[in-house]
C-alpha cells in the first residue's frame, strides 16, 4: 500500500473521491475499485485513527438492539458476522458469550432463549453457533470467579471478535491492490463547485504543508463523527449527528481470569456492558460507557469517572480480586457516530443504523452504523451513485458487485481476487511457513496474528540481515516489522505504527515507550525526520499514552541507546 502524492492525485480526475479512512471509507474504497471505479481515499490524519480503532473490537449482532425491536438491523448484522469471517478469517475469532442472569436484573430467561432463537436462525449457521441456556452451577464451572450471590444463570451464545483497527487497514490495502489511489495525513479544507455541483475537494497535505485540489466526478463524506464539519462547507449550521463518547479499560488476564466474554448489567446505573477477553491472549478488556460527547472531537479520552465505572463493572463480576487503578494496563475513548434522534431518547436506545444523504450539490454523506456493516452500508451507497449517475459520468460496463466474494487483503496469500471462504485461512500454516523462513516461533505468531499472509512481506526485510532482526519491545516489535509498516503500510507517524499497525498502544503497560528512542530513531531514518520532529514525535506519543493510562509513566529518555540484541531464539 503505497501513500499517493498530492502532486499525483491533482492531475487526475477521479470517479470518487472518498472522505474518511475509517471502516466505512475504505469499505466505499474498496467496493468501488473492485467494481472498476477511479477512486480515491483522503484521510486527515491516519487510516483507523478515529472511531475504527477505538470500538469495542466485537463484529456482532447487536443483542441488546433486540431491546428497542431493531429485529432488521440485528437480522443484517448477525449476517454480516458471518460474513466477516469468510472475508477478513485472520482478523476475526469465534467469541463465546455468557448473557448474566442475576436476582434483580429486568431480563426474562424465556424472552432471552427466544431472542437468541431469531438471533442464531437469522445468522445462517444455526447449526454451528447455536445458544445453550445454562444453570448457576454450569456457569461457576467454566467461570469459579464470578459473583456467586444471586446467580440464576447465563445464556452462552456467539459472536466474533476483531482487531479493529487491521481490518480497516487490510480493508485500505484490498482497496490499493484494486486499484484506489490512497493518502493519509492529508486533510479536506473545503470543496470546489461548477455550477452549484461539487466537484472536488481542497486539500492539505500535513506532512509537506502542500496544498492542493483533488477533482473527482463524485466527493463521498464518510467521516463518522466528523460528517457535520463536511456538510458545514456547504450549509453552516449542520447538526446531523450526536456523537456519544465509549470507554474501555484492559486488564491482565492473571488480575481478571476471564475465559468467555459477558453479556452484563452495570451495578451504577443497570446499561449494557461487556467484558471481553482480548484477541492478545493476555489481556481482557471491559466497555462500554455510553455519554453524550460535545467536547473537541480530535481529542477524546477517558476520564477518572469512567475508568471507575468500568472498575465496578469488573469487581461486581468478581468480587474477590479487589481490582482497582493499580491493575489497569491501559484504556481507550472514541465517539460513536450517532445519528441525532429526538431530544427524549437516552443514548443507549438511539438507534444504530446508518443513513445515505445527498445534498443539493451532488455531495453524498454515509452516516452512523457500525463497523459490523461496513460491506452494506459501502454497498448501498455505491448502488445508489450508480443508480442516479445514469451513465452520466461513469462508465456503462462497469464490473458486477463483488465485495462480499472477494477477500480483504492478507486473508489470501495470493493479491489476485481469490473467492472468499473457498479458501480456507489456517494461521498454523501461516506460522510454519514463517519458521521455514528462517522466522522465530513467538515473532511468526505474532506476525501472523496481525497481517495474516501479508506476513510473508515481512520476512523479506527480516532476512536482509541481523539488524533487521532486532528486537523493539513493543508486542513483539522488530526493525523489520517497522520497515515493512513504513514502506508497504503508509505508516507516518509513532503513534500510525504502534496504535494502528501493532496494537502495542492498547495492550502495553507502557504502551510501547520502553524502546520508543530506537523506534523512533528507526522511523526517523526511513522517513527523513529531523532531530526535531523526531523529539516531537516521542513527546506527541507520550502524551498520547499518558492520557491513557490513569496511573503515571515516566517521561521517556529521547537519547538513543544501544540497540541490544535480539530477543529470540
């Protein structure tokens, strides 16, 4: 995945030029460049870097949407879980969930067995990931930790965890290999017109200070919580949406032994939560708050109440381990992309689903959802360009849909368009093939577990020599990794490779600074930094960890060390 030039991009005339490099932007990327379209994705600061990479990792049916009758948004839901799997097999795992059943609690075991009775029916694998309803004692055999009191029993239903963030990058990247023209760092400043209809977007790079114009037949704002600052270029007093503002905290798994993930009510105020075992098998993780956000939407990050109501989420699950700040790893805020309802719905019940806008300019803007129906809502939106075209400045023979057949990129080991789910993806065999590469078991795991066949890549840095082998800290981080992140991820900054490419952000007690000298020495000479912005990065990521973390970390040391040797055998 190559990052575009302004230069590049301004001489030519694009079918779309698409907004926002979330889910749903590059799921419209990728949708369009496979059904022959010239497109191009502008995100402002980096793929995944705003709601895409903070959700609550979970591709899912929406259980508790059953609550407020949205029966057609959990149908396309559950569907769309399956379909991730077929789509994007080495970033998605099958999660058991057990739905709490406690003396006190408004559910109704019965009403439950026949919500998830519609809710295994309409997924198509009725037969795979059925329901079970299970009594006290079969709950504390799988779970002896869990709060004991009042116990009446669970129901263990399924649905697929996610590494949020690398499904949009693979996403972006399925989209390059189909021909969409890609840039980061580069953000919309206005919009240009030819008789009152849009016809581009006006741009800055932020990494050359290069300003420019992208034209483009048709502009697609998919900007999530920021839809209302593109609209405002045209109608100033935009109010399309509500953001409310999520939260999670992570855990060691040795502090909070938890096996399957759980469906439950918080003690404060009786909301939905879920505590969910990561994908990195060390760490669990507990979300979501849910509060009206209206503060600056670029910096959104917990808050001490937060941090502790998520605290008593845990501790009333498991009242023995006496949890408290001292045992959090780290956290995570990001907005949900709510449409504005009426002024008497609480944000629990504001529904989930996604609208398609057009303006009177010919601007089209995709918003709420969920990054669940990216594939969908990216459909419906191109079927209705096309549609209201009417070949007037796309092509006629444009090739049939195929998003849901083709794989996002990694899940194959081959760029060619490979059918999805005839295929099947075995991440052993992705591991043993990067042993037999001369790649050493713990890093071939990790590897795999992040950029799925992709990997492959990776390895052709690690046998240019030993100081490409060594080691970073960092979830594993190696000076391979980082020079295949760079030059074949569009990775920018310290905060693109170790939020959004490793994830070292989320699960790290210190977020990855214990090496960020060498990392960011590292980055610095592949990207040309000066001493400055080198210093200004450490800091920039710094600050970035600190807010997350509710316990303080030590200032890094910006002078480089010795890179040690590596730590694999």
């Amino acid at each position: 995945m190559k990052r575009a030039t302004l230069h590049e991009l301004s001489s030519t005339v694009f079918d779309l030029v698409v907004i926002g490099g979330g889910i749903t932007g590059a799921a419209t990327a990728r949708d369009a460049a496979l059904r022959g379209l010239k497109v191009v994705l502008v995100e402002k600061e980096d793929f995944a870097s705003g709601t895409s990479s903070r959700s609550s990792k979970l591709i899912h049916g929406g259980l508790r949407y059953l609550e407020t009758y949205q029966f057609g948004l959990v149908a396309e839901s559950v569907r769309e879980r399956e379909m991730a799997l077929k789509l994007a097999p080495h970033l998605t795992k099958v999660q058991p969930f057990l739905y709490m059943f406690y003396e006190g609690t408004p559910d109704k075991k019965w009403l439950l067995n026949l919500g998830l009775t519609f809710y295994d029916f309409v997924s198509g694998s009725w037969n795979k990931r059925r329901h079970k309803m299970l009594s006290k004692e079969q709950v504390l055999a799988r779970q002896p930790d869990f709060r004991q009191e009042g116990l009446r029993g669970a129901a263990m239903f399924y649905d697929v965890s996610t590494d949020d963030a690398r499904v949009t990058l693979d996403t972006v990247k399925g989209a390059t290999e189909h021909g969409a023209q890609v840039i980061n760092h580069c953000e919309v400043t206005g919009l240009t017109f030819n008789d009152n209809q849009c016809n581009g977007v006006k741009v800055v790079d932020k990494l050359t200070r290069q300003q420019g114009i992208i034209r483009g037949h048709y502009v697609i704002n998919s900007t999530g919580p920021w839809s209302d600052n593109i609209l405002r270029f045209e109608q100033s007093d935009s109010k399309v949406l509500r953001p409310t503002k999520g939260v999670h905290i992570v855990l060691r798994k040795q502090d909070f032994p938890l096996h399957s993930a759980v469906f439950m009510r918080s003690p404060d105020d009786g909301r939905t939560v879920w505590p969910i075992p990561s994908m990195q098998d060390d760490r669990v993780f507990i979300g979501t708050t849910d509060t009206t956000y209206e503060g600056d939407l670029n910096n959104v990050h917990p808050e001490k109440e937060d941090i502790q109501y998520l605290l008593n989420v845990a501790n009333h699950l498991m009242p023995n381990k006496k949890l408290t700040e001292d045992h959090i790893v780290g956290s995570w805020a990001g907005l949900r992309p709510l449409i504005a309802p009426a002024e008497d719905v609480n944000n629990s019940k504001t529904p989930r689903e996604h609208q398609i806008l057009r303006s009177d300019s010919g601007v089209y803007s995709i918003v709420g959802g969920k990054l669940t129906s990216n594939r969908v809502m990216a459909k419906q939106l191109l079927d209705k360009v096309v549609k209201q075209d009417q070949n007037k400045y796309l092509r006629p023979d444009l090739l049939p849909y195929r998003a849901s057949k083709i794989s996002i990129s990694g899940a194959c080991e081959s760029t060619q368009p490979s059918v999805a789910g005839k295929v099947k993806y075995v991440a052993n065999e992705v591991v043993a093939k990067l042993q037999a590469g001369g790649v050493p078991y713990r890093l071939a795991q990790a590897w795999a577990s992040r950029y799925g066949h992709n990997s492959d890549h990776i390895v052709k840095y690690w046998n240019k020599g030993s100081q490409y082998q060594q080691a970073l800290g960092a979830r594993d981080l190696t000076v391979a990794e980082v020079h295949y992140c760079v030059q074949e991820e569009a990775a920018c900054s310290l905060k693109d490779l170790l939020v959004r490419r490793t994830s070292a952000f989320f699960w790290d007690k210190d977020g990855g600074l214990e090496q960020i000298g060498l990392i960011a020495q590292e980055m610095q000479g592949l990207l040309n930094w000066s001493e400055e912005e080198k210093l200004s990065q450490i800091d920039s990521y710094y600050d970035l960890v600190r807010k997350h973390r509710p316990k303080a970390i030590p200032k890094p040391v910006n002078e480089t060390q010795d890179i040690p040797q590596p730590a694999y055998d």
